[in-house]
C-alpha cells in the first residue's frame, strides 16, 4: 500500500468513526432530552413538586429520583425514599397519554386526606411499590396498576378509569 492509499485509507476510517460518534451523541442527546422532558410533564400534569437528586439513564426511557420526595394532591406523600420512573415513548404521541411506570423499594410514604382515611393508616415503610399509571394532558388518565407492599399494610389497585377513588 503506497503513503497516499494509506492517508485515503485513514481519512475514510476516521470520517465513519466521526459519523459513529455525532450518531451516539444525537441519540444520547435525544434519550437525556426525553427524560428530562417527562420528568417535568409528570410534575406539571400531576401538580406535584419532585425533591431529590435527578439522575438520568442513557438510550433508556427512563430516570431515577435518589433521596427523593413528593407530595401527590390530597392523597399521599413519598416522604423519603429513592424512586425509578420509565415511561414508554411510544405513548408520547398517543392521544390518550403518557404510560409511566413508578417502582420504589423501601419507601416512606404517608397517606393524606381520603386516603389516609379509607385506609386507616398514615405513615408506612414500603417493601415494595409500584404505579403503573397513564398520564394525559391534564393529569392522571388512567391506572393499570397500583400495588404497595409493607409488613402492616397492602393495597392493590388495578384497571381503574380516572374518577375512580381507590380502596384497599
């Protein structure tokens, strides 16, 4: 191989090695602006107020809340704990709303208002939680799944339409 076939050589490995890495970086740019995107839809559209260190994955839809809390109208309080959120991104041009998937182990939460009295129970350290909800443009649209797991206390909710109020 003569000097200038190597130097074309060269410039072709380094112009696919170049367009590999702007890929990676749009894609990795496109996944940590859906992330962030959907972590302020769900506190705008819930109305809640998230506290606690963001920390986002890479080509996952998803993102973790570490040391985190929040407080969910007049019904319950995360009040210390680390959280995962995903969320399907096909649903984000879905009519009827975002599907988001909150899974938390060894939480405190505390129920407030209607809750706190249908269930009889305020504060309680979770083994196991999860809400697998659908959020719309105005708030929640639907649950697929809601289910707390402790030693004192379980709850189950599952197929529920938005109007519905929960009860263990």
């Amino acid at each position: 191989m003569s000097w200038r076939d190597h130097q074309k050589f060269r410039k072709k490995v380094f112009k696919h090695v170049a367009l590999v890495l702007a890929v990676f970086l749009c894609l990795s740019a496109v996944s940590l602006g859906l992330n962030f995107w959907v972590y302020h839809e769900l506190q705008a559209r819930l109305k809640i107020r998230m506290e606690g260190k963001y920390v986002p994955y890479i080509f996952i839809p998803s993102f973790k809340v570490k040391q985190g809390s929040f407080t969910w109208e007049d019904r319950v309080r995360l009040v210390e704990g680390n959280f995962k959120v995903t969320f399907d991104p096909l649903t984000l041009i879905s009519r009827r709303g975002i599907r988001i998937i909150l899974k938390s182990k060894g939480s405190k939460i505390q129920f407030i208002g209607s809750w706190a009295e249908q269930q009889g129970i305020e504060r309680v350290t979770v083994d196991y939680l999860i809400a697998d909800i659908i959020l719309g443009r105005r708030g929640l649209a639907g649950i697929n799944e809601v289910e707390v797991r402790s030693p004192s206390f379980q709850f189950s909710l599952k197929n529920a339409d938005k109007g519905i109020t929960p009860k263990a």
